[in-house]
C-alpha cells in the first residue's frame, strides 16, 4: 500500500513537471480516430494515476453540461464560485446570459462554459479535445487568446488534443508531435 502510495506521488510529481502550470499545451493526433484513442488513453491513464479528480473535461459532444441548470449553475457545478477574477466580462457575475438557462447557449459557448467550470472547480488539467470541423482559425484564435489570459491567473494546464497540425507549427515550444505516454509505468521510472 505504502509503495502505490509512493509511485501515485511520484506519477503527480512528473506529471506536474510535463504539463506546467498556466500553459496551453499541444498534442498531436493525426486523425479523428488516433484523437478519440488518445483522449480515451488519457483518461485511463489519469485514473490509474490518481489525478481524475484534477482534471476538467472540455468537449464539444460530451459537455457534461446539466442544459436546465442555468449557465451560473453549471459554472458553479463544482461548488466553487468565488475567486473568479479570470473570467471574461460576459461571464461576470452581473452578466444576463449567467441567468439563462445552459440549452440556450451555441457550440462555442458551451466550450467556454466547460473551459470556465473547470478552472472555476480549480482543476489543475483541462483537457480539450478539438475537432477542427468545429474551430475555425479565428474561432480558435480567439479562444486560445482568451484561454492563455485566463490561465495566468490559474494553476491550471490547458491541453489540447488536437489534428490541426498548424497549431502546433505555430506553439513550437508547447507543442508535442508525440505525445507524452502518461501511463504510470512511464512516469513513475
């Protein structure tokens, strides 16, 4: 028991060192297939790891968003709406979309919404997996700017899994042609 115990702080510890606080990093999939296997691997491998409780999930097709909780709610899912200093103006609290209800919100919000809940749940991993038929590049443009400012006042790592090869081109120092294998065994030698 003491030995697990050791190996799941040394898996927190490396994983910490891989995935720096307040950066937005980039891992590559070469198609939609490969993008799915990655996110199911990482998932498995957080678990194993001890972390799922850290991580936030960002996703366009499972949002785990409650669409008749309004968006306040759902912001606050995870009990925590305090220090919010990081989030946008139309995310503030006197904003009138906090007060409608989650169904109302497009595809881009709902991304937002997740990206927010979970730095508003202090989770230290937010792992987003794009589909590029849902970002355009502006679109992702402009959430990515978005995203890096809400970061720097976070302990939170935004990783992107993602088959747009131009984001990584254009993030050389936080990009991963290869992603890290994050299974305990790796992370723990």
């Amino acid at each position: 028991m003491l030995f697990r115990s050791k190996l799941l702080d040394i898996y927190r510890e490396n994983l910490a060192k891989l995935f720096t606080p307040t950066t937005i990093q980039y891992l590559y999939a070469s198609n939609e297939n490969d993008l799915i296997a990655l996110h199911d691997q990482y998932v498995r491998d957080f678990i194993n790891g001890g972390v799922i409780k850290q991580v936030g999930f960002i996703n366009s097709r499972h949002t785990g968003i409650l669409d008749y909780l309004s968006v306040r709610n759902n912001l606050c899912i995870n009990g925590r709406c305090k220090d919010s200093d990081f989030l946008p103006e139309w995310l503030s609290t006197n904003s009138p979309i906090l007060d409608q209800p989650a169904a109302t919100l497009n595809t881009m919000q709902r991304i937002y919404l997740q990206f927010y809940r979970g730095l508003m749940g202090k989770k230290r991993y937010l792992l987003l997996t794009s589909s590029p038929a849902i970002f355009d590049p502006y679109v992702t443009r402009d959430f990515l700017t978005e995203a890096n400012h809400a970061l720097q006042q976070t302990n939170s790592c935004l990783l992107v899994l993602t088959t747009d090869q131009s984001l990584l081109n254009a993030n050389p120092n936080h990009a991963w042609q290869e992603p890290p294998v994050l299974t305990l065994s790796a992370l723990t030698k």
